[in-house]
C-alpha cells in the first residue's frame, strides 16, 4: 500500500512538474503565426496553387525521367538534349514548366530537374 501511494506521488509531481509555461515571448510568436479567419480563404487558395504546381512539377520530371530512360535503354546512351526526346518520338513534346521555373536536364547523368528562374 505505502508502495503505491508512493508511486502515485511520485507520478503526480512528475507530471505536475512536466508543465510548460508561457512566456511574453511565446504569446507574442503565437499572436504572429494566428491568422485572421478573413484571411482563410486567400491561404487555403494560395495552398491549393502551390499544391498544384508541386504536383505538375513530379508528374512533368517523371514523365520526362521515364523517356529519358527508355531513350537510354533504345539507344544506349543518354539524349543530348530534351528535343532529341521529341525528335525520336519518346514524348509528343516537352512540357511546360510550372509558373516562374525551368526545366534544367543534365545529359552526362540523364537526370532532370524542375528549378527556380
């Protein structure tokens, strides 16, 4: 019995103890980071755009990755460029990169890569 009540103490002061407490400085990065619900639709709308140019930007570098293998396997060797990939019809044509990107191919590694103008 005393080893349980004991036990329960010891449990309750750890727990009490765990507690973290707030600072002027803590309140005043939450009050930063809170937004105003007006704000929310323009956010969410804002999150929906850079979602959909984080997904056009993996299916555009998979699709070219995919030609640029089986241009590999065809031909043993890498394309020199991306319009060989369209010239031997691997793809109809290059795809355009999302909005303020470009499309950048390295033809000694075969690799590409979606990055920042």
């Amino acid at each position: 019995m005393k080893t349980s009540c004991l036990f329960s103490l010891a449990l309750a002061a750890l727990l009490v103890g765990c507690g973290k407490e707030t600072t002027p400085s803590d309140q005043s990065t939450n009050a930063a980071t809170s937004s105003n619900p007006l704000d929310a639709p323009g956010q969410y709308l804002g999150g929906l755009a850079k979602g959909q140019q984080n997904a056009v930007k993996t299916v555009d570098t998979t699709s070219l990755n995919q030609a640029i293998q089986l241009f590999q396997v065809d031909k043993g060797r890498y394309p020199k460029d991306l319009n060989e990939l369209v010239s031997e019809k691997f793809i109809p044509k290059i795809p355009e990169p999302p909005a303020g990107m470009k499309i950048t191919y390295d033809a000694s590694s075969g690799t590409v890569k979606i990055v920042k103008q």
